[in-house]
C-alpha cells in the first residue's frame, strides 16, 4: 500500500495548521457516548470516603451513590459500572454473600435502577468482593478450583440479572463460565441480559488501587490470581479467549488493562469485529491522575490516553476519568 509521496507537492503539515483543520481530518473521535463510569458503592456506609490510592475517587454509601449517577448523567454518561464493598464481616472463604439474592448490591442495582431506569447497568460477576481471601474464586486443594466456582458465579449472575442489571460483566477468568451462565440466563428467562466478558484479562499489577478500593489487597497478600489471569506475555492466547467466549455467548469482549495492551485491543478488534470495549484500569488512572496534581503532567494526557485506547479499536471504555472528560468535552 505503498504510495509515492513527493515533497513539495506533499506538505503534511498543509492540514495541521489550525485546529479546525486538524479536527477536520481527525481519524478518532471520543464522545461522551463511548464512556462508562465504574463506581465503588459501600456497604453500610453514610456519605463517602476518598480511596487513598485513587486520587479524586470515592467509596461511596448507596444514598451518595444515588447523587453522584445523576452528576455522572448530567455531565452525558449513560453506562456505570457498579463495584460493591464489602463488609469484612460478610466475607468468607466461599463467598457466600455473592450467591445471596438480598446481598448489597442487588439492593444498590435496584434502587439506582428505580431512579434512573434508562442508565446502561454493568455488574461484575466474580467473588473476590466477597472473599476472605480475595480471590475470584473458591479455594479448594490449594487451587481456585474452576468448576465449584462457576456453579457460583451462575447463581450470582442470575441475582445481579434479576436485580436489574443491563449487562453482566464476568471478570473471573473462569473456562467456561460464559457458556455456563449463558444457559442459566435463557433458562431463567433472561434472554436480553447482555454477557460482557472480560474475556483477555491479564494477569496484572496496575490493579493495585482497585484492590484497597474493595479491600481484597489485604486478603490476597502475596497471593496472586496467575492461575486464572493470562501472562502479560501472550496475545495469541488472548485470541483463544476471546474465540472461545464468543462461542459461548458473549455478546461484548473486554480487554483489561488498556494502555498496557493496546496492541491486544487492535488484534481483537481487527480480527473478531465484534464489540470491544477496554478497561483503563485503577493503576493507569492513578498514575496519570497523581502525576497531575502534582503538576508534573497536564491534565490532557488523560484524554490523550483514551484517545489511544479508541485509534486501537476499543468500542467503549471504562474509565475512572470518565465523568471528568465528559465534562470537560460537553463544555467545550
Ligand atoms: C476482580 C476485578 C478486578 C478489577 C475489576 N474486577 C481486579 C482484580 O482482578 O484483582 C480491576 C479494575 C481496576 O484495577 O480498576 N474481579
């Protein structure tokens, strides 16, 4: 495809020499539309408390929570995905509370759907909330045994589908458990719940806020989840994954984390054309977020790095900046 371009017949810089005209021509846009807003709601919790690791983000009681999806509504955001805190004193080691059809967070999803019955609902599907370990699964034999675990993840997915969720997000890395709960949702009369699996999820330390954000940091310790999540090393497993959900049911694929992975987003997108959606995750957030208040980055690379994550093929993104860009752009 290689075309002869001769200077000075061919000047680059002819189309960079306004704005208007750099817009103009722009290959990748971002819009408010492409957002979604992950947001931490606690259990037994009035009011809200900033997470230390994750500057300018909150825990926050369902009350708070119900006002803060209609700041995020306001400034454009559709699409929220909701992370539940747990009390340490509802984990155990099987995760239990998760396959509780009145645990927390299905009250939280129905009283924010009953508010706000138009915003696109995600929930997470996995145990590591409801651990006292913290991993996404249960523990037998020293392993996260697969197969014990998705027969909890189903009856998880069946509460958070009953409870209103648009979309249900497994993030465990489970084999198999899209099939699985794919069946239990059409079985159960869920046909229209939308399976968003976090299908090429890798094994990674940018998690690291996001962990004392939900408190499952200190119950992993130094364990670590490389028995189910993928090495950062591979990408043609990350087309395995992806093919193998998609033949199970999922209706959207994510990649997480973003950044680190665009060159996995670009492959999926390119190769599977469905929806794609990528995970700016807790770590990648934090680092650009601290460094900006600290001044020693500018605000813009934050939307720079979505930019980034969209010209790689993502769909949508989950970003914890998401409300402040969308901001920012609607006042623009
Ligand atoms: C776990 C889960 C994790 C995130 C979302 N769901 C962390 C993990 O795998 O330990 C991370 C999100 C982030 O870092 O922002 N089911």
């Amino acid at each position: 495809m290689f075309i002869e371009r001769k200077f000075p017949n061919t000047r680059l810089r002819r189309l960079r020499r306004n704005n208007n005209l750099i817009d103009l021509v722009s290959e990748t846009s971002l819009t408010s539309n492409d957002l979604i807003q992950p947001i931490f709601i606690k259990e037994n919790l009035n009011g809200s408390e900033e997470i230390e690791t994750m500057p300018n983000i909150f825990r926050y009681g369902i009350e708070k929570a119900l006002k803060e999806i209609e700041d995020i509504k306001n400034s454009g955001i559709n699409s929220i995905a909701v992370f539940p805190v747990i009390d340490t004193a509802n984990k155990d080691s099987k995760g239990s509370q998760a396959a509780n059809s009145n645990n927390f967070v299905s009250t939280a999803i129905k009283a924010i759907k009953k508010e706000f019955p138009d915003i696109i609902l995600i929930a997470d599907v996995a145990l590591d909330p409801y651990t006292d370990h913290g991993h996404d699964g249960v523990i037998i034999n020293n392993e996260v045994d697969n197969d014990e675990t998705i027969k909890i993840l189903i009856e998880q997915s069946l509460i958070l589908a009953d409870s209103g969720a648009d979309i249900i997000a497994p993030s465990d890395m489970m084999d198999g458990r899209i099939g699985l709960i794919r069946n239990a949702l059409e079985q159960n009369s869920y046909k229209n719940t939308i399976l968003l699996s976090y299908a090429a999820k890798f094994n990674s330390k940018f998690y690291g806020p996001f962990r004392d954000a939900v408190g499952s940091a200190s119950s992993l310790g130094k364990s670590s989840k490389s028995s189910y999540q993928m090495s950062s090393k591979n990408k043609e497993e990350a087309l395995h994954e992806v093919a193998m959900d998609i033949n199970e049911g999922a209706d959207i694929i994510m990649v997480k984390p973003a950044m680190p992975y665009l060159d996995i987003i670009h492959l999926i997108k390119d190769s599977f054309k469905i929806p794609t959606f990528a995970y700016q995750v807790s770590g990648e957030y934090s680092m650009l977020k601290l460094s900006i208040n600290k001044g020693w980055l500018e605000s813009e690379v934050m939307l720079e790095s979505l930019i980034s994550i969209k010209r790689a093929g993502a769909d949508a993104i989950f970003s914890y900046a998401a409300k402040e860009i969308s901001m920012e752009m609607q006042n623009k």
